[in-house]
C-alpha cells in the first residue's frame, strides 16, 4: 500500500505539470517541429547537410545528428499514418518522462539507496524548473537525452564498477542512443562519469575513454560533416551572454523560470533558499562517504552550470577551448547532472530527519510541489501553457499547399511554429533579412524593418523567389 501510495504521489503532479503534453490537443511551440504530412514524408530519405527548413534561403544542417530519429518520424507517418503531433508525443516527448522514472529508480536501487532518497531523487528529477522548462521550450531532443542521460550514468557506472562484456555492451548502447537525440548531454554524461570516477577508482577511466573512442565510427556519419565543413553547429550556445550564475546553481532555479524568454533572467525568489539547506544538511548527519561524494559532485556541476560567471568564470573558458568544446557554450546542460545529484542529496536529508520528525517528508513534498507552482497554473508561456491553436493556420496551409509552383513564405516577424513548410516550399523569418546587405543598407532607422518603406525591397524579395507576405497581427497573407 505504501510502494502504491509512493506512486502516486510521484505520478499525479507529473501528470498534472505535463498534462499539455498527455491530453492536450497540440504540444508544438517553442523550439518543437510540427510537421504537415507533405514535411514528414520528405524525412523518409537520407541525411543532407545543407537544408532550407527554419534557415531563412537555406543552410547547414546544425543538427545532423538527430537524423536517425528524423527518418523514424518519416517511416512512422509513411507505414502507420501517423501525425507530427502523436509522432513528437511517442518518440520524445513520453520516453523521456518514461525514461527519467525508470533510469534514477534502477540508479538509486543499483546505489543501494533507502526508499524516501529513491523518492526525493525521482520526484525532484522529474519537477524542477530545468526540465518543465526544457518541456515547455519545446527543446525536443534535449528533453529524450534528459531522460536517457540516468540510465547512461546506471550502466556507466556498473560498467567502470564491474568490468564485464554485458556491462561494456549496455553503456555503449544506451549512449549511442543519447548521441542520436543529443551529443552535448552525451559528452555532459561521459565529464559525469568521469568526475564520479576520480572519487572512487581512478585506473578505471582508461574504460571509459576506450568506450568514447568505439563510439567515434558510429557517429561518423555526422562527425565527418562537421568538421569538412568547419561548422560549430555543437555550439549554439550562450556562453558570453552569462545567464546563469552560481546561485542559480546552488539553489537549481533555472535563470529564465518560470516565462521561458531567452535572454530574461528572473532573480531567484527567497523561497528557494531552502534547496542548498536540504542539500547539504544530510553532511551535518552522515558522514558516510557516498554523501560526501555526492555533496562533492554537486559542488562541482554547480561550478560548471554557472557557466563563465563569477566566480572563477575563466576556468570554464578552457573547457570550451577543448576539442570540441564549444559544445559547452551553453552551461545550463550540466544542470542534468545538478539536479540528479541535489535530488538524491535531499533524499539523504529527508530519510535522516524523518527520524526525528515523522512529517518532515510530507512538508518537504509540498515544499518541493509549491517551488513550480506556475505549472500547476498554467502560468508557463509555451507547451504547457494555456494556448489555444489558431484555425487559420490550416487554411494557410491549404492554400499554399495547392500552388504547385516553388515559391518562399516570409514571416514578420519570424516564422510561426505552425507555419506551413516543405520542399520548393520554404520559409524566410524577416528577422534574418536585416543580416543581409541588400536590405540592411535600405535601412534608414533604428528600427530593423525600416526597409518596408523602401520600395525597392519588393523587387528584391521577388528575384529571392519569396511569393507571400505574412503580417505579425494579423496572420494574414
């Protein structure tokens, strides 16, 4: 009755927080695809470097990787009929909530964890401010690789503590499949791993690095792509924009919770100033060396997730001068290995304090519950917001869709999510017009569209093959 109890607890709030996700009608804004039929069928063919879907008049494809994934959306909808909106649903978004549950449970049982840290850590990996917000982005692969990066670290972990073929095998498989949904969690997973190898057993990290070599020659099929053509497409990150700091980390608040704006950072609120408390109280009581190690770990990616800010910001710098590096331009990734560590640390605190005060748990859960209370209000901006899907989007769609002939979309000010897209049928947000020196000089303002009032950029846009205008208020062609 307890384990069920347990259960529960963990699986309606989730439910709940996520609930766009498992009863409502479109989860795709933000960073999510959505895809018409003619945009899935085109994914069952090979990979290609140079694409025009969201790059305004074509570009390198910056995530090459995650091609295997793509043709399964393609096969998915070419054998089985299935849409953008179920495909994204089954092949990102459930398995990394599925994933998330199963992974830090095996984790924390394989660690010889009590039931309340097994809990906490479950619980609190699944409904912090990173992830809801990772979800609510629509950051689809890096929300798959959140939920497979625990099971990458169980069976890591058994392999560098007992040294077998399965246990070999295992690792090799599960990160191949974090690689395909994102590489840079997978490097995240493998600095975790050896940062928790040091504590223990040093000698053993040369399993380790042989495991990253074998993974080179199947991953060639992106790798290769990337450096002919000397791309930082792994980068795409934020390091000189120094959104997080190290209080971010210490209390893992997310910078831009809970309005999902890139670039505005909301202060911590004072609440949250318990988290490092249950965090660290469990030293106060046990002074076991598996605690410390994890108090020491979390320390650690605290550094790390705070990116290039103070204190000791350079030091990160060396970190993105290593090859490949740049993929760490974007430190709030080592908030994965932040909040599965502060998960089981505050477990490690509840299950000591409980033995003085029998409701401890239960005030800690509600704590935990009332940190992310714009969740459970629909208070969030994208995914799990309250959005409503505008009608006229498929009548755009329909209309596009029966011209034959190849044509451009432009959208001011950038492409809608729901914009209809394909190929000869491509997309140009105004945004990246102003990038281009054509229209840049016709630019007589501050104001980065001034050249609507230059007659000359007609003429311009229609030599560039774009055919349609559509307006930001009104949607409006």
């Amino acid at each position: 009755m307890k384990k069920l109890l347990s259960w529960l607890l963990i699986l309606l709030p989730v439910l709940w927080v996520f609930r766009q996700i498992f009863f409502g009608n479109l989860p795709t804004w933000g960073d999510a695809p959505f895809f018409y039929p003619e945009g899935l069928r085109e994914l069952f063919s090979e990979p290609l470097t140079w694409v025009t879907r969201n790059i305004s008049f074509g570009g390198v494809n910056s995530i090459l990787w995650i091609y295997p994934i793509m043709f399964l959306m393609g096969t998915l909808n070419k054998f089985l009929l299935l849409g953008s909106d179920s495909i994204i649903r089954i092949l990102f978004y459930f398995p990394s909530v599925i994933f998330s549950i199963t992974g830090v449970y095996f984790l924390t049982k394989y660690l010889k964890l009590s039931k309340i840290v097994q809990f906490f850590a479950i619980f609190f990996y699944l409904l912090n401010t990173y992830f809801i917000l990772l979800v609510d982005g629509g950051q689809i692969g890096v929300v798959l690789a959140y939920g497979f990066f625990p099971l990458v670290i169980l069976f890591g972990k058994r392999m560098l503590d007992k040294l077998k073929v399965f246990n070999f095998f295992l690792f090799l498989l599960f990160s191949l499949v974090m690689a395909i949904a994102d590489p840079r969690i997978l490097l995240v997973s493998y600095i975790t791993l050896f940062i928790w190898q040091l504590f223990d057993d040093w000698k053993k990290v040369f399993f380790l690095v042989l495991s990253g070599i074998l993974l080179i020659p199947v991953n060639f099929y992106w790798i290769f792509p990337l450096i002919k053509i000397k791309t930082e497409a792994l980068g795409l990150g934020v390091s000189d924009l120094q959104l997080s700091t190290l209080l971010n980390s210490l209390l893992i608040y997310a910078p831009h919770w809970p309005d999902n704006v890139f670039g505005k950072v909301i202060q911590p609120p004072f609440y949250f100033v318990l988290i490092p408390i249950l965090v660290f109280g469990s030293i106060l009581f046990k002074k076991e060396k598996r605690v410390l190690t994890f108090a020491l770990l979390f320390l650690v990616f605290s550094f790390l997730a705070k990116g290039t800010t103070f204190p000791f910001g350079n030091l990160y710098n060396h970190l993105i001068d290593l090859p490949f590096g740049f993929a760490f331009r974007d430190s709030s990734k080592f908030f994965i290995p932040l909040v599965l560590f502060g998960g089981i640390l505050i477990g490690e605190t509840v299950s000591v304090i409980r033995l003085k005060i029998k409701i401890f748990p239960a005030l800690i859960y509600l704590y935990l519950l009332f940190l992310i209370y714009p969740s459970f209000t629909g208070k969030l901006n994208f995914i799990l917001g309250s959005r409503k899907v505008d009608g006229s989007f498929q009548t755009i769609y329909k209309n596009l869709n029966s011209n034959n002939t190849g044509f451009k979309t432009l959208w001011f000010p950038e492409k809608h999510p729901l914009a209809f897209e394909a190929s000869g049928k491509s997309t140009v947000n105004a945004r990246d017009l102003v990038l281009l020196k054509p229209l840049a000089f016709m630019n007589a303002s501050n104001d980065i569209f001034n050249f609507l009032n230059n007659s000359k950029y007609v003429d311009w846009l229609k030599v560039s093959g774009v055919k349609y205008l559509f307006l930001p208020e009104s949607n409006q062609a």
